[in-house]
C-alpha cells in the first residue's frame, strides 16, 4: 500500500470512531491567547496559560487547531513549551488523542519568533525577477517556523494586486499574474520541499481566495467586483498553480465577490476551488470572518446561521480567535438537519489528512538540536542577497549615485534610523510599530552608511516624523557642510484595517522636507521605503536619484549602503505601476481605450514611472530580436531570443522581460502582459543572447464564455523597445 493510500485508510478509520462534537471541535481555530490568563485583547506584557481555559477549549471542546501569538514575539523555546503543553493536553487526555496543528502568519520569514530572519516582503521579492530567492525564503522560514514547533504557516500571498491603495500590497508579489505565479510556485517549493512531514518543510497556506487584492475602493476587506472572465484570468493562475504544486490548505478572501462574501460563495469554494480546480486540501477562513458575516457583511442574522451559510459552502476551518462557540453552534445546526453530516466528514477529512501528511500522530515538535542553523549568518546571508536585487533605481541623473566614500553626506528623514521602516508590519508584532522588539544588532540606514562612509562622513537630522516636522529647520541647517543629501522617506508599518489611507500622496511633511533641503542647491537622493507606490509627483522633479527600497528587512541598511555607495550595482524592476497623479491609478496591463486622453488620443497613461523599470549604474542595449517560426499553430512552440550587451563600465544585472500583445481578441485584450524574465549578468562590452520558449497556451485568454482560448491572429512580441510580430493559425 502506497504511503497516500495509508494515509486516506488511517483517516476513514480514525474519522469513523469520531463523534460530532469531536468532528466539529477539529473545524475550529482559536487564538493562542484565548488559551491564556488575562482578556483577549488585554495588553499583557507576559502571556501565561489558564489551565480552565486550556482544558476547555482542547479537553473539553475538542478544538483541532491554535495559531499566532500573544502580544509580543516569543523564543524557540517559548514557542515549543506553549505548543508542547498544547500538544500534551490533545494527545494524552482526550479521548482519541488528535494532535492540534499549529499556524501562524509567515509574512516574510518565520517572523513572530525572537531572533528569525526576516526577508524583503514578497513585493521587494517580486522586485528581484528571481524565483531562487522565494525559495530560498520559503526554505529558511520553514526551517525557523519548525524550530519553533510551528508546521504551518499563512503563506505566501498569492493576491495579484492591482489596486495601489490597498494597503497590504507590500505582503504581495504586485500587480502582475505571471509573476504572482512563478515566485509563488518557488516559495511554495521551497517551504515544502518533498514532502510536509519532516523537520525542515511545513505546510503552507496560499492565501486570499479570491480577488483580495482590488478592493473597488481601495480599503482593506472592502468588496470586490469582478466579472468572472478577469477572475478567471487575472487573479485564478496562481492558485491553480498552487493547487498543482501541493498546497495543502488555503485561506479566504475576507471581503465579498460581486456582493457575495467569499465565505458562503458555493461557486467558488465548493464548485470552482475544490471541484473544477480538484483542491483536496483545508480551506479556512481568514480571523472572525465567519463571526464578520453577521455584522459586517449583513448576510447572516446571527453567528448560528453565519456558520450554516459558510460551512454548507464549504469551509473547512474557521478562526474564531476567541472561543470554541462555531463547534457548538455546529453540532445544533447538524442535528437540526441544517448542516450535513457528509459536510462536516468531508471537512475533518480534509483536516485529518493535512495532520497525518504532516506527520504530527508521529511527532509534534522536533528536537530543539536539530536547529543549528536558526538564525545563522548564512540565513542573514540568504536575506541579505534578496535585500540587494530587490533594490530598484528609479532615477540617477548627473551621477548623483553612486556615492563617493570621500563625500560627506547628510541621511534625513523618517525613516533613515528605524529598523521598523526597513521591516514594516508582520515583524515581531502584527503592526511593525513596535520598536522594543527589534532585532538591536541589525542596522538602519544612517549607522549602515556610517559604517560605509565613517561616522565624521555622514551627519544625521531626522527632518520629520511620518506626517509632521520634527526639525526640518535643523537638517537644512546641517547640510550646508554635506556634500549630498539623503533623504529617506517612509510609509509607516501597517496591515489589514489600520493600513487604509485618504491619500495616496506621501504625507505632505515628507515631501515639504524634500522642498526645503532642495533649496539648497545640494544633490537629492531619495530613498524610499514604502509598501504602496506613494505619489511623488510634486518632489520627483527635486531629485537626482531615486532609491526604491520597498521592505527590504532586516538586512535592508546594509543593503541600501551598498547600493549607495556603489558595492553593489542595482537591478530591481518595478513589481507594480507608479503612479504620477492620485487620480490615475490603472495597471500596466490595461486596455488601450484606458489610454484614451481628454484629446481622444492614446496618452491618459502617464506613470510616474512604468511596470518592470528600474536602472543600473551601468548601461545595456537590445538587439537582434529573433521570433521562429512567424507562423505557429495549435501545440506548436515559439522561439524567442534576443541579444543584451552591457554598454557601460560596471558589471552588471538586466532583467530581460519578454511582453506579449494580441492584436485583436473577441474580448477586449490588455495592452501587454508579461509572459517570461530572465537575469542576465554581463561584464563592460560582454553580449549575451538571452532565450525563451513560448507556447499556445501562453496565448490564450479567457473568452466571453469564461474558457481559455487562443484565436487566430497576429501577436507582438516585444523585449526593451525592440519588437516582431508573429501569427497564430487555426488548423
């Protein structure tokens, strides 16, 4: 018998000794807190167990799952004395001895846990063009999630993005699908590996089915409206590729598609995600959102009947944080005939076989020994290279970068000696604001350039806080003895709900900072560190260079200096659009009659800087584009080469992006859409063909009928400025 076959004979067999209550107690996720002394919400500095409260939500309410933490981050021995008593108590005193699965949110490495590696966010990932660094991500907070105890985590986030208000963009790999697919795909492999039942590979749960990612009005769990063919199309990919790569759970939406909350939406948990897309795994709720259906969504009349509607459309778990009342709620509904019997099999199936695959009936929590490596300088190392290629040049006129070490420069701003700048939200606590728990020995950017250029080079003013002055009369002061001016601006950490903003704009302080050092006729460098694309438009013109950062983590001083004083030769390309104005805010894969301007032309997409720019220190030509056969049809191939010569006098990085465009479609087609990238690394006059392979599928689109198509006709291939048409037959 084959290692699945087992696994599906030991479930059926231990499922039918369960009774309903022990079936629904497996379907809920609380909170670590509520198993703790104090209120919920109460701020306690220390978080110890209650034992009534530990005994009856894991003895008495059979409560399958606990995830997050208390206030604060915990330590790896913190965290395995809290899951091991956990642990202890499902195993050796109820009466079939389940073990509790364990989750938490790994935003950007295993990053609730005191001392771990905490990586870029997946939009500086995204930056990077390079699938081996989510890996590598995926790979090292999996390894620190285990040495914590913990086998599960809430990742990676797979919401294309395309709405630049939204305030969670940073926790995403932007605005385009193809990339939201193929970085992914490498976290999901890495954090996985060969299989989840080990000590260094965890479950991961893609997350927010569906559509999260364009809120209509820009805020956080608002509704989304999609016609189902831009679903299908745009925003499904990921997860159907994730699906196909072995995720073992995902996690819902927590707003509404086209008015339906994502969590009783039937079509697509049930019909389209576990029936057309063939998801075995767990689909669990995002917290208190079943709870949310009653007084935010206003689609059930109390939390009874909210958990008839989600668990009928096919919710397997639920965070209710704060208490096991979904399993009683459940076990009413189920002997009133509202629930079925065969839907709550079907969930703690599901359930179980996640807790068997992961070999928790084995062994919860591995040896603490077998961890050597817990936030290794190789670990710092891995994130300090993914700090350095998401690092994205987005202007450098009149050589103002890189710096000279013999130069003296003042570092300004609000964010250019703060650690939670450089990690934003999900570091150490839920909102990154917190500066007692950050990582002291890291650096920020001023004591990085310091470090670089010797304390006597660079002087320090903090300018302002995130939106009011704080000294700016001071740092215009200062700079009279520097010799360049940097200033760091900043979005202030945040996530979810408290991440909503009025204003794209950075904050006007910030900017009126950048006015008044201008006024000194010194060069202006920018550096911003930020999750949105905050509009610039009115300081950009002041600038002479201009450093995107996005959340570089916890390397991300040290990243920063390099790129500064030239150590290191930029290459990041843009993951989104930045927009010029607060008012024009569509992705680069819009369609032309988006373009059209107030003198109906096909000028109204006017970014402050474009999806996929970003400079070097040095400079690269294209040429020699070559497409073969200019004719394909139907499971043919295509060939696409073209040649990149590095025409400067540094070494460096280009990302080769090859975009695709059809001419004509019976749906109205984007202007462009990426389909391929690659690095390529060229020394001054070295050229280098760089190739793809294209195929139909990469053609196709969804049709008016919601079926992925490809028609015959003309497409355009275009790479840098140059491009080459090809056509597309029917047989």
């Amino acid at each position: 018998m084959d290692k699945e076959a087992e696994i599906n004979r030991k479930v059926e067999a231990l499922l039918n000794r369960m009774t309903l209550e022990e079936k629904a107690g497996q379907m809920v996720n609380v909170g670590l807190k509520a198993l703790c002394e104090g209120d919920f919400y109460g701020g306690q500095d220390t978080i110890r167990f209650d034992s009534a409260k530990l005994y009856g939500l894991i003895q008495e309410h059979l409560v399958g799952s606990v995830q997050n933490m208390g206030k604060y981050p915990l330590t790896t021995e913190e965290w395995r004395y809290f899951i091991g008593r956990i642990q202890e108590v499902a195993l050796k005193e109820t009466r079939l001895g389940i073990p509790v699965i364990y989750g938490i949110d790994g935003v950007h490495g295993a990053n609730y846990t005191v001392g771990s590696t905490l990586f870029p966010h997946q939009i500086g990932l995204a930056a990077t063009r390079n699938p081996e660094l989510a890996r590598s991500m995926g790979q090292i907070t999996a390894y620190e999630a285990k040495a914590s105890g913990i086998p599960w985590v809430y990742g990676p986030t797979l919401d294309v993005a395309k709405h630049p208000l939204w305030g969670r963009i940073s926790e995403t790999f932007g605005e385009d699908t193809y990339i939201n697919q193929v970085m992914g795909d490498a976290y999901l492999q890495g954090a996985q590996g060969d299989g989840i039942n080990g000590p260094y590979s965890i479950a991961v749960c893609p997350k927010h089915f569906i559509g999260y990612g364009n809120p209509f009005n820009g805020k956080d769990r608002s509704p989304v409206y999609l016609p189902e063919y831009m679903l299908r199309q745009y925003y499904l990919p990921p997860f159907v590729s994730a699906i196909k790569n072995g995720a073992q759970s995902i996690m819902l939406n927590s707003g509404s598609v086209n008015a339906i909350p994502c969590h009783i939406d039937k079509y697509l948990i049930t019909d389209l995600l576990k029936g057309e897309l063939g998801f075995e795994g767990v689909v669990i709720s995002d917290w208190a959102d079943v709870d949310n259906l009653v007084g935010v969504h206003r689609v059930a009349e109390d939390e009874k009947h909210a958990v008839q509607l989600a668990v009928n459309a096919g919710l397997d778990m639920v965070m209710e944080p704060y208490d096991a009342s979904f399993a009683t709620d459940l076990v009413e509904l189920v002997k009133e005939g509202a629930v079925p019997m065969a839907r709550i099999n079907d969930a703690v199936r599901r359930i179980l076989t996640l807790k068997m695959k992961l070999g928790l009936f084995e062994q919860t929590v591995y040896p603490a020994s077998a961890y050597p490596e817990f936030a290794s300088e190789a670990f710092a190392g891995a994130s300090f290279q993914a700090a350095l290629e998401s690092l994205t040049l987005l202007k450098n006129e009149k050589a103002a970068l890189p710096l000279s070490k013999e130069k003296k420069v003042l570092v300004t701003g609000v964010a250019a000696n703060s650690l939670n700048y450089l990690n934003g939200a999900w570091s150490r606590t839920f909102s990154g604001q917190e500066t007692e728990y950050n990582d002291e020995e890291k650096l920020t950017v001023l004591e990085a350039l310091q470090d670089k250029l010797g304390a006597s080079r660079v002087i320090y003013a903090q300018g302002t806080d995130y939106e009011e002055d704080i000294n700016t009369a001071e740092a215009v002061r200062k700079a009279a003895t520097a010799d360049a001016i940097i200033i760091c601006l900043g979005e202030r950490p945040a996530t979810e709900k408290p991440s909503d903003i009025e204003d794209l704009s950075m904050p006007a302080a910030q900017r009126e900072l950048v006015k008044a050092l201008a006024q000194t006729g010194k060069p202006i460098i920018l550096v911003l560190l930020e999750g949105r694309p905050r509009v610039i438009s009115d300081i950009e013109p002041l600038a002479d260079a201009i450093l995107m950062a996005y959340y570089p983590g916890n390397e991300g001083g040290r990243a920063i200096a390099e790129v500064l004083t030239g150590e290191y030769n930029p290459g990041g390309k843009l993951p989104y659009t930045y927009p010029r104005y607060t008012g024009s805010l569509f992705a680069y894969d819009h369609t032309r009659s988006e373009e059209r301007d107030v003198n109906w032309g096909f000028e109204a997409f006017n970014p402050q800087f474009e999806f996929g720019f970003g400079l070097s220190y040095t400079t690269f030509a294209y040429d020699e584009l070559e497409v073969s056969p200019l004719e394909v049809g139907p499971g043919d191939s295509l060939q696409v080469s073209v040649r990149v010569t590095n025409t400067g006098s540094r070494t460096g990085t280009e990302t080769v992006q090859l975009f695709l465009t059809d001419k004509v479609a019976s749906v109205t087609p984007p202007v462009r859409q990426l389909k391929r990238f690659a690095k390529a690394s060229l020394i001054p006059g070295e050229s280098r063909r760089v190739a793809f392979t294209l195929y139909t599928e990469d053609l196709q689109f969804v049709n008016r009928y919601n079926q992925w198509v490809a028609e015959q006709g003309e497409f355009t291939i275009s790479i840098d400025q140059l491009s080459r048409d090809f056509f597309l037959r029917e047989d």
